[in-house]
C-alpha cells in the first residue's frame, strides 16, 4: 500500500492528512483506500463517502493522465493528494459478423439505442451506502477470455469505441453468477446492443453489468448473494458468438474487471 500525506495546515501544522491508497494505481484501477473517519475526500469532482471503518472507493478512467488528485479535508488540514496513475498499452482487436443494424442502426433503431442507453446510464447513477465493493470479486463466469479490456475495436471493419469490460466466451446456458453481492438495479430483457441485460449495485457508486445473456433468472429490486445465479451465456443484442461481457463501474467510468477479479 501507498500512504499519500499532506502536511497540515492552520491550528497544527504538524498533522497530517493521509490516505492509504494501493502502490500501483493503473489506469482502468478500482481504488480502495483508507483515510482516518471523518476526513472529507473527493475525486475527479465527486464527494466520496466513507465506510464506518474509514475506507473509500472510486474509480480511474481507461484513458486517465499520467497523475491524479485526491483532495482530503481532516481537522487541521485541506488540500490535495497526488498520485501517479500507471499508464497502459491496449490491444486492437477486429470482430466480424455482428448484425449490421446494430454497427450502422437505421434512424429509428438508433433512437431505440439511445433510450436503453439512457436506462443503462440512470442505472450507474445509483449513489447507496452499501458497503459490498468492500469483499472481493468472484468470477461472473468460466469462459475463454474472447475480448479484453481497453481495445480498440474494428466492428466489421468500421472503427469503433474501446472495448471497456471483459468477454467470456462459453457454450449458450453457462451459468452466469454475480460477481459480488448487490441489489438488482436493472433487468431488461432484450436491449438492441447489449441483449438480456442486469446491472447491479455494490455500493458507493461501484457497479457490475451482464450483458449478452440467454436468460435472466432475478428481478429488479431483488438483493443476490455473490456467486448466485443471476442468468445465462447468450449471444443477445450485438454479439456474433455466445459470450458474457462483464463490466465494471464507478458511477459512469468503466473499470478493468481483470484488475479486481482473482488469478485463476
């Protein structure tokens, strides 16, 4: 771990403000950190809360620059907390076969686009005091790692955004698991892009999603343990092969799953 201090200032310029963070934060990093109970912290412009213990949560961007800021507030001390943000190569991958009404979508596909975006973005809105991002992540599924995160993607031969979670690829009806404990906060049943879709709230604006699945076997509002079944491997919405793509997030930053999950 990394102990980021800034010397204190006005009643006591000897105390400190500190926050333990991770010793190698990467771009992409789901950051648990630790700063003394009460200290008033925030990142990128967000109020971040603390876990009874002290302990914290955000997230650094894909493409985030090569420092970052935490700005902490303690009783006899205010300023910011600088940190170096590994910086990473992505991969360029080219995938073939996807149905070209969901690369180049007719006007009236794309306003359907757009809406489920939208359901997707309030989604990762959700801001609760729970406190499961603090246990560690399980496997969402057993698969082939058929896409990895940050890539460029070439989609029928049209660039396209950078592939921002992780795809497991496995035979229609694997069992799909979630990756944490949480609360439903999106189940839909056949989005245009991204098919039978959950998304599920961790807890101080850390989220997961599933996309691509076969079947969905929970419902929206409906508290599930980590590990338990929440649907299938599917090849729904814009997928050429069945394969679950799997997400991480802090509030609307997509994070790299392969940084929280466990080695295999």
């Amino acid at each position: 771990m990394l102990i980021v201090t800034l010397l204190g200032h006005a009643l006591n310029a000897a105390a400190p403000c500190a926050a333990v963070l991770p010793a190698d934060i990467q771009q992409g990093a789901l950051v648990r950190g630790h700063a003394a109970l009460g200290s008033k912290l925030s990142f990128a412009g967000r109020i971040l809360a603390q876990a009874p213990n002290g302990d914290f949560v955000f997230g650094i961007p894909f493409d985030a620059p090569k420092t970052a800021a935490l700005q902490i507030t303690g009783t006899n001390c205010s300023g910011a907390l600088r940190f170096a943000v590994t910086q990473r190569s992505y991969a360029t991958e080219r995938v073939n076969g996807l149905p070209q009404n969901t690369v180049t979508p007719d006007p009236e596909t794309a306003k359907r686009v757009a809406l489920e975006g939208a359901m997707i973005q309030k989604a990762r809105t959700t801001d609760s005091r729970r406190l499961f991002w603090q246990q560690p992540f399980q496997w969402p599924a057993i698969g082939r790692a058929s896409g990895v995160y940050g890539s460029q993607r070439i989609i029928n031969g049209l660039p396209s955004s950078p592939h921002l979670g992780l795809d497991m690829a496995a035979p229609a009806g694997t069992p799909v698991l979630s990756a944490l404990p949480g609360i439903v906060t999106l189940a839909h049943s056949g989005m245009v892009m991204t098919g039978k879709t959950v998304l599920i709230d961790h807890g101080f604006g850390i989220s997961t999603i599933y996309i691509h699945m076969s079947e969905i076997t929970v419902k929206l509002g409906q508290m599930v343990a980590g590990g338990e079944r929440i649907g299938a491997i599917g090849t729904t919405g814009r997928s050429n092969g069945p394969h679950l793509h799997f997400q991480v997030q802090w509030f609307q930053d997509k994070l790299d799953p392969a940084l929280v999950l466990p080695a295999r």
